[in-house]
C-alpha cells in the first residue's frame, strides 16, 4: 500500500475517533446544561406564579422563554455534531417573531452609560410565511442587537417597522447609532469582518443573511455615519390559496 494513502488512512481514523470522542462529551456536557436549565425554568416558572408585580412576572417569563430557547440551541447543535442538521421549516407569523424580540431586548434599552435608547415598534402586517422560527428570530435578533450596540454610548431611537408591499412582507430594523462607514458597508456580511474588536465574531450577519436567503427572502442595508443605519429584509407572504406543505 502506498505509504502517502496509509498516512491519509491513518489520519481519517484519527479524526473519526476524535469525532466520536466528541460527540460522546458533548452528550454529557449537553445533558448537564439541559438540566440546569430545566432547574432555571421550573424556579421561574414558580416564581411567576407568586408573585402581584407585572414587571417581574414578565421578566420571570422571559427568562423562562429564554431556557426554552437555550434547550433548543443545545440541541441544535447536537444534532449538528451528530450529522443531524435539521430544520424546523413551518408557517410562522413574523409579527410574532419581532413581539418576541421585543421583549427580549426589554434589558438592553438602558445602556451603562445610563443613556436610552427608545423602541418604537409599528407592525402593520400579520402576514404569515414559511421559515424556521427559531432561526429567523435569531437572525433579527443578531440585526436588532447590532443596533442596540450603536446606540450604546450615546443612546437613541430603534426603529422596527413591519409591513407590506406587493406580496412580501417588508421589515425594517433603524437606528440612530454611529453608522457604518462606507468602506466596511460591502464587508459587513462577509464571515469573520466585525467593527467590536474582541467582542464580536463576525458571523452574526452572515449567519443572518444566510437564514434571510433559505426563506427566499432579501435583506439590505443603508448607512451613514453619524446618523444611523437601516436593514430591510424582504420576504415572501404565504399564498393561503396554495396547498399546506405541513
């Protein structure tokens, strides 16, 4: 057998094993986080229960949805490890998805700087599409977030507008934050380029725009330093006249 071929077996085996040694761990490791999040839920959970103040009700419920989240992204990435990598593609409402969002960031609108940044939430549509719900929130989500931390040190104004045109649905994430300079405006979805240094990863927006692109929608930008910047995201309505795929 040709030394170079035995090498090239050698080394297949060598990541085949790691690779069941790292499934093995990380269904331990998994199991573990899961447990402590079920533990997080149920005190929530409890929690809401007894108590008369709103505010903490809906943070308390919040948090719960988050664990539920959590559970989901662990799993996720399991079956990711396991070469499982499904998904979830349903009939999901978008208005829902950024009513969800909404209270997610609730944390986020007082900056440390003790600034504000003021949300303004317009949903003219209820429309409903197919996507993964979990995918596609996360996607806005990394677009909304991306906003928030424009405005960290100065405060501002998010705006979330949702509508319709022509059959799609329209969304619109704007803020009053710094900007984005022209130069990096082309980089933005490119992996790994990120403007926050050892806070960011650069993945977020690809990640975003991958999510936007298996939903056949679109997603754009506009910016100017200085005054703030705007993604639109367009995606396609649910015909209700076609036949349900589900």
């Amino acid at each position: 057998m040709d030394i170079n071929l035995q090498k090239t077996r050698r080394i297949e085996l060598g990541a085949e094993e790691y690779l069941n040694v790292m499934v093995e761990f990380s269904e331990i490791v998994f199991h573990d986080f899961k447990n402590i999040l079920s533990t997080i839920s149920g005190l929530s959970q409890l929690s809401a229960l007894n108590t008369n103040c709103s505010e903490v009700k809906d943070n308390l419920d919040t948090i719960s949805q988050a664990t539920f989240e959590c559970r989901d992204t662990i799993d996720r990435f399991y079956s990711f490890i396991k070469g499982y990598n499904t998904f979830g593609i349903k009939k999901t409402s978008l208005s829902d998805i950024i009513f969800g969002i909404s209270d997610m960031i609730k944390h986020r609108l007082n900056t440390p700087n003790g600034n504000e940044i003021k949300l303004n939430l317009n949903m003219e549509s209820f429309g409903i599409f197919y996507c993964d719900e979990y995918k596609m929130k996360q996607a806005i989500l990394n677009i909304v977030l991306n906003g928030i931390d424009a405005m960290e040190k100065t405060g501002g104004v998010l705006d979330i507008n949702l509508y319709e045109n022509s059959n799609k649905l329209i969304l619109e994430v704007q803020d009053t934050g710094v900007g984005i300079p022209k130069d990096n405006l082309e980089k933005i979805f490119m992996p790994e380029f990120t403007t926050k240094g050892d806070r960011g990863t650069g993945l977020g927006l690809k990640i975003s725009k991958n999510t936007i692109s298996q939903c056949n929608g679109e997603i754009f930008v506009e910016s100017k330093v200085g005054v703030g910047t705007k993604f639109t995201i367009v995606l396609p309505i649910l015909d209700n006249n076609l036949i349900d795929i589900n």
